[in-house]
C-alpha cells in the first residue's frame, strides 16, 4: 500500500494532481481544501500522504485502484474519520470537503448541523450521523493551524464556489470542471461567482 507520493506537481485541476515521479505520472485525487494548499506549488517537488481505495463493481469486472493525497497525516485522518460514517463514504467525502479541515472539525465539535448541511452531497439526516459518530474525535483537528495561501486565494475560491454552483444547477462533475478549467484558462479574474456565472453564461450565448 502507498502512503506517502513526493515527486514534481506537474498538473492540477479542480479534482486531481499528477504527481511526476521518474519516468512515472500519477494521478491522485485530492479534496478541494487540498487543491486550494497546492495551487502555489504547480511545477515544484510537493509530498502527498495518501490512501489507496478500489473503484468499480467487482460484478462487472473491471476495479481500478486510486490514490487520495493530502498535505498531513492528521488531514488524511480526518478524511477517513469522516468516510467511516455510515453513508458517507469515500466518494462523498471527497466532494464534500470544500472547506479547510479546521472549520469542518470545529462544526462537528460544536454540532452545527446547519453549518456541515452547507457541505456538497452532506443533507441534514447525513450531518446528524457525522456528529453522533465524530463529535468526541474532533478537539484535535479543530486545533489544527491554518496554513497561509497565496495572494490570488480570493481568485481560487471564486472557481471552487462556481465549480459547486454549477453542479448544483444540474451539471455533471466532468461538465462543472470542464467549464471552469476553460474560464480559467482564459486567464479572466472574477470578484464574484456572480460574475463568473455572467461571462460563463455570455460566452455560451456566443
């Protein structure tokens, strides 16, 4: 089992990183609080803790190992922490975890279930079950120090705010990314997802 990845982060988007290492690219698949620490590091020598899981349906025959990477031990702890919850899984945690691990501990902590239901995919019956199982497991990661971002962080919020927009507007995963990564191949700044969803909604007009 691979538990740690340290090689050059060659490409990023919105779901995963490539890790070069050698003659080999990797692809891991990692949280968007994850994404938000690389995006400073594209193009430098980076170390993912990381957890392996199988995907697929053993009935159809085809499981196909993947790889989750995260910047600590204690963020991938927290990640299988909250995977354990019936329910929840690996998938849905994965898209769930938009915010830093500190604010979502601290909500477990304080059972703000209004706060975990504004997670992706997390609904209220799912957030009650993460705090029955997780609440006295928390105090540690609420303490957790948090990391400083880079200057354009406003900018990267803004396409992780429109990425959730857009899905929950009806678009597949692969459609939300795609639409994001080329506005911001475009290299246009957007002060608000407002904005954002106004050039994205002229350019599809055009």
């Amino acid at each position: 089992m691979i538990t740690n990845i340290r090689g050059q982060l060659s490409e990023l988007s919105l779901t995963e990183a490539i890790i070069s290492v050698g003659a080999f690219d990797y692809e891991v698949f990692i949280p968007e609080f994850v994404r938000r620490q690389l995006q400073p590091l594209i193009g430098k020598e980076v170390s993912l803790k990381t957890i392996e899981y199988i995907e697929g349906n053993p009935q159809k025959g085809r499981l196909t190992p993947r790889m989750i990477g995260f910047m600590s031990h204690a963020e991938r702890e927290f990640f299988e922490l909250v995977c354990s919850v019936d329910g929840v899984g690996v998938k849905k945690t994965l898209r769930a975890m938009v915010r830093p691990v500190k604010e979502v501990a601290t909500a477990i902590e304080e059972k703000d279930i209004k706060q975990l239901t504004t997670l992706p995919g997390i609904g209220p019956a799912v957030a009650e079950r993460i705090v029955a199982k997780l609440r006295r497991k928390m105090a540690k990661f609420a303490l957790i120090v948090a990391k400083e971002f880079p200057a354009d962080e406003a900018q990267t919020d803004v396409f992780g705010e429109a990425y959730e927009a857009l899905l929950s507007l009806g678009y597949s995963a692969n459609e939300a990314r795609d639409k994001v990564e080329t506005m911001a191949a475009d290299g246009q700044k957007f002060k608000s997802i407002e904005e954002f969803l106004t050039a994205l909604y002229q350019q599809e007009r055009n």
